[in-house]
C-alpha cells in the first residue's frame, strides 16, 4: 500500500505570504514587452508547455528558449530595481525555472 503526502490547508498567515510574494513577483511585468508580459503569462503563469508555446508563436525552439532566457533576465533586474533583495530574487527564480519542455 502506497501512502499519498497529506495535502493541508494554507493558513491565512502563509496565505497572506504567498499572495505578496505574488504581487511582487508579478509587478514588474509592466514594464516588460506585450510579447514578453504575454508569454510571461502563458508559460509562467498559466504553465503552458514551451512546445505548445511554439506552435502557438511559429518560434523555432531556439528562438522562444531564448526570449523566456531574456524575460527571466529581464525580470530579476526589475525585481532588484524595485529593492527586493538577492535571495528575494532567487526565491523568486526557483519559481520561475521549474522544468520547461520542448517536447
């Protein structure tokens, strides 16, 4: 018998947490490109894979593993511009650099 991990419940305090983290996560993207700010959103936040991303764009793989490389630059100099701090930053990165296929 397998045991599943047991989900539980955010407490309001790490909610609270996780929703700022948000909102400083997500402030600067404003200041990125349409282009970037829409695939910003559909690979980061809406987790739609790269390959399907790149039928979507008509991008060779190359070129979209190269703007997502751009976005996540991009995002860690506005994010230090806004005073958050390093491990902030890289906080912020491990979010950001979860697996990402091709395939």
């Amino acid at each position: 018998m397998v045991r599943e991990p047991v989900a539980r419940d955010l407490g309001p305090e790490e909610l609270l947490i996780q929703a700022e983290l948000f909102e400083r996560l997500i402030a600067p993207l404003t200041e990125l490109t349409a282009s970037q700010q829409q695939l910003f959103a559909r690979h980061i936040l809406e987790a739609t894979r790269l390959v399907d991303l790149q039928e979507e764009t008509g991008r060779t793989p190359d070129a979209l593993w190269q703007a997502m490389v751009r976005i996540r630059k991009r995002m860690v100099r506005l994010l230090e511009g806004k005073g958050v701090t390093s491990s902030e930053v890289m906080e912020y990165l491990g979010e950001l650099a979860r697996p990402c296929s091709l395939d």
